[in-house]
C-alpha cells in the first residue's frame, strides 16, 4: 500500500486521529483533515512526521462543497496523485434527544455528516479512482444501527443511511475495483469523552461479550485491514467492532 494515499475525515482527534496514525504506519500518505482544531491537527500532524509518516493537514468543513473542493485540490496538488482510499470518519456532536425535543433540523444535522459529506467527498474523487481500478471508501457507522438506541434517533437514522448508501455504492462501484465497506464501533472512549469512562459505563460493558470497551486501536485496524490489498473481495459490509455487543 506505499504508494496509496489517503484522506481521513476528522482526524485531529478522537477514532479519525489513531485512524490516521495506523494508516500512516502502513507507508501510507496521509491526509489529515480538521474543521477548527488547528493545535490539535499540528500534534497529530508531527507526531506521524516525527516516526517517518508522510502527511499534510488540511482544514476544511466537509459538509461544504467549496471547501470540499479545495480540500482535493491542495491534497493533489501536494502529492501530486489523486486519493486512493477515503475513510469518511468527521462527526459533529451527536446530542441525546427525545422524540419531543429532537427537530427535523436535528436530523438534518447528522446527516450532513453521514450522507452530505462522504457523497461531496466522492464526486471530487470519482473520476480518478474508477481510472486507478484499486481503490477504498471506509465509512464510519456505528452500533446504534443495531441497537436503535431510544433518545437517540437522530444519529441511529443518520448512520442507518450510511448503511444503505455503503452498499448501493459498493454495487455501483464494484466493477471498478472500488471496494465500499463502513465500520460500527461500538461505545470506544475518546478525549470528548473524558477520564474515568470504563467506571461510568459498567451497565454498557455488562452486555458486551468480551466484557470491556474497545479502543481506538480496535477500530483502527479494522479500517487498516479493509484499506489494504488483502481485503480485496470484501465489498458492501457491515464490520462491527464492538465486542459482540451486536451482530447482524
Ligand atoms: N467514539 C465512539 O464511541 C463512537 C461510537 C460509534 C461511532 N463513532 C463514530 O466514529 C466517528 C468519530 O467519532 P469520534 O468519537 O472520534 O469523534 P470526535 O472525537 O468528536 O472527533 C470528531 C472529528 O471530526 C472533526 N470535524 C467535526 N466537524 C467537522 C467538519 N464539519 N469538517 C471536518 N472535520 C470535522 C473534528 O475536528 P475539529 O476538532 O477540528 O472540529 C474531529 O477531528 C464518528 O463518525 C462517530 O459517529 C464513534
């Protein structure tokens, strides 16, 4: 995979962070994507250069098309090749609401990030991926499309979108060699999540099978194994990595 490149959406931080840094530990180039966290996006940025990574960060909002456009094009212009393995990670924050207080515009909002952003995304890098005829879309769902969690329906119908999106592009892209598979993490604690998470989530972690949380590692290798060569006839799935907290 050395001579790939790819763009993780949202990778200041949280899964999108270590997603990038496993990537990048593949000789993989990197580009590291953020929307406003400029200190955060500098850290990751040299701590890959510092252990022999090849990367950029570039700010965007992705739910923008103009700065969507500009984010491929600073991206091509550097590497001088197009983006070969896209993972379309970014997320906003996803409030708790009831049937009551959440508003259409609440939805709306997540699906700017599950359906809006990845299809901006994929029209700048269509073209160019159906010529190369080796390429990768990974999009980050989550468990909650299994669970359907209550209070909650705003993400869980968002990321259910993402499922019938990943696999009418996996049909439609299939005979390009553009293989097209989303990830669910399950409940895998990040910095916005703060210390002492393990303790506050003992309920969650009784009905996980392997009785614990994941980590960002955990995901991580799953997007890393789906992005390289030995994935190559794995297209249109669903990976949970959660533990068995579900399965389906
Ligand atoms: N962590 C979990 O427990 C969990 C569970 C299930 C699913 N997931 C999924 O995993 C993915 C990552 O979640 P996370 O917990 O790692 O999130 P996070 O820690 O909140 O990180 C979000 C990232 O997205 C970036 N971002 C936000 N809005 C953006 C925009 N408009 N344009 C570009 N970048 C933007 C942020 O950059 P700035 O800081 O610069 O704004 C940051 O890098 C999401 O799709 C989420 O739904 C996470």
């Amino acid at each position: 995979m050395s001579k790939k490149v790819a763009l993780v959406t949202g990778s200041s931080k949280g899964l999108g962070k270590v997603i990038i840094q496993k990537l990048a530990e593949s000789v993989i180039k990197v580009i590291l994507n953020y929307r406003s966290n400029y200190d955060k996006a500098e850290a990751v940025l040299r701590d890959i250069q510092e252990h022999g990574g090849e990367a950029i960060a570039l700010q965007a909002d992705i739910t923008d098309q103009n700065d969507v456009e500009r984010l491929i094009d600073a991206s091509r212009e550097t590497f001088e090749q197009p983006i070969d393995i896209l993972v379309n990670n970014a997320t906003d924050p996803q409030p708790e609401l009831s049937l009551e207080e959440v508003t259409w515009e609440e939805y709306l909002d997540q699906l700017q990030f599950t359906v809006k952003a990845p299809l901006l995304l994929l029209k700048e890098v269509i073209q160019p991926m159906k010529e190369n005829q080796w390429e990768r879309i990974i999009n980050i769902g989550s468990e909650v499309v299994e669970i359907g969690n209550s209070d909650f329906s705003n993400d869980v119908t968002a990321k259910s979108a993402m499922i019938g999106m990943t696999r009418s592009w996996a049909n439609e892209l299939g005979k390009y060699d553009i293989t097209v598979n989303a990830v669910h993490p399950g409940f895998t604690p990040v910095e916005r999540h703060g210390e002492g998470t393990e303790t506050s989530a003992h309920s969650y972690i009784k009905g996980v099978p392997l009785n614990r949380l994941g980590k960002p590692e955990d995901i991580a290798y799953m997007v890393r194994f789906l992005a390289s060569d030995e994935a190559n006839f794995i297209t249109g799935q669903n990976m949970n990595i959660n533990g068995g907290n579900t399965f389906g």
